[in-house]
C-alpha cells in the first residue's frame, strides 16, 4: 500500500461486517519491487496493524522505517540469518512482532522453517518463483499438513477472488490468516476495492 486514497478505501472495509475482516496492512521497503514505498503516504491506516516488509535489509534501515512508519510488525522476506533476528529482536524488544517468510514448493522447503521455529511470532508461507515475492502464484497448500512446528503461520502466493471456496475448506490449527496481494490489485500498489469486498463477503448470509 502506497495511495493514501486507496489505503483509506481498504482500511473502511476493516470496519463492514464481513466473513473476513483486515487486520493489517503492508508496506514494502524492498527498492526493487514494483510496490515499493519509497516515500511515506500522506495517510496512514490507524485501524490496522502496519506491517513492514524488507528483504536483506541492514538493521538500521529497519529502525528507521519503524520510526518513520510506526510499524507494528516486520516481514522478513529474504535470506535472513538466525543471528540477523535475535539482534533485530534485541533491538525491538517484545513491541514489534515479526514475520519470517518461506517460500514453499515441497514439504521438503519447510525444513527450512525449523532453526526459526519460537523465534519469530509468525511465518509467511509463499510461493517459490521468480521474485521473492508478489509472483501471482499458489503452491500446493496439501504439502502443509507436514508443518508440524509451533510457530502461527500466514498463507500466501497467489491467492484470488477464485480460491473464496479453497479457503474455506482449508484447515490448519497454525494458520491464523491469509495475504492478498497481487492478484486483488488494479496496479501494483493499488487494490481493488469491489475484488476485496467481494472476496471479505463470500458466504455471507443476509
């Protein structure tokens, strides 16, 4: 989210009584994305959590989009080390809850997840491609029924106004919530209001 407009759009649907609700709301500090906040928005959502994402980034460019953006959550979604975490939490203390992204394909990747497991408050499961994120693709959701640790996980990669029906048949005790991104915008950065509402309303009754 980078459109001080359209934040405020998707921030009132937090508020309508859907099936789903939003709860946070993501800012990436990543240069190389096509979502990339380069410069803080004139509005900033106060009803959801603000959640920042980096990619390799240096601990100091992290404190300073903490302090420039008031961010409530960190998502990792690069090559980060164990160390690289405990000094980042050293840093924030217990205030800021921070995510670990994976990129899934196989049940094999979610090894991977092992050495972080209780480190982080929560993991990100993506899909594996081209980009470290934001490709518009879904993986195979049966691989995490081998996802045994217990760390809360959010499902991402690729999720559309289509899968309304795939999700809610899905069922993990660990999952506490999904990520739309790509394929609920108008434009990279932008989201579609009436695809959002749609997806947030399916299977409510009257």
């Amino acid at each position: 989210m980078r459109d001080a407009d359209n934040i405020r759009e998707v921030e009132q649907l937090s508020t309508v009584n859907c099936q789903l609700s939003i709860d946070w709301m993501g800012f990436i500090f990543w240069p190389k994305s096509s979502r990339y906040v380069s410069e803080r928005p004139a509005y900033l959502p106060q009803k959801c959590k603000r959640v920042g994402v980096f990619v390799d980034a240096a601990i100091d460019d992290i404190r300073q989009h903490i302090a420039d953006y008031c961010l409530d959550i960190i998502q990792l979604h690069g090559h980060e080390s164990i160390d690289f975490i405990r000094s980042l939490r050293s840093l924030c203390g217990d205030s800021i809850a921070i995510i670990k992204a994976f990129n899934i394909a196989t049940k094999e990747d979610l090894a991977a997840t092992a050495p972080y497991d209780g480190l982080v408050d929560y993991f990100l499961f993506d899909t594996k491609g081209p980009s470290v994120g934001g490709n518009g693709e879904k993986f195979d959701w049966t691989v995490l029924a081998d996802y045994d640790g217990e760390t809360p996980f959010l499902l991402s990669g690729g999720i559309g106004s289509d899968d309304a029906e795939r999700i809610k048949s899905f069922n993990h005790p660990k999952c506490i919530g999904i990520d739309l991104n790509s394929r609920f915008e108008i434009e990279p950065g932008i989201k579609d209001i009436v695809k959002l509402k749609t997806f947030l309303n399916y299977g409510k009754q009257d």
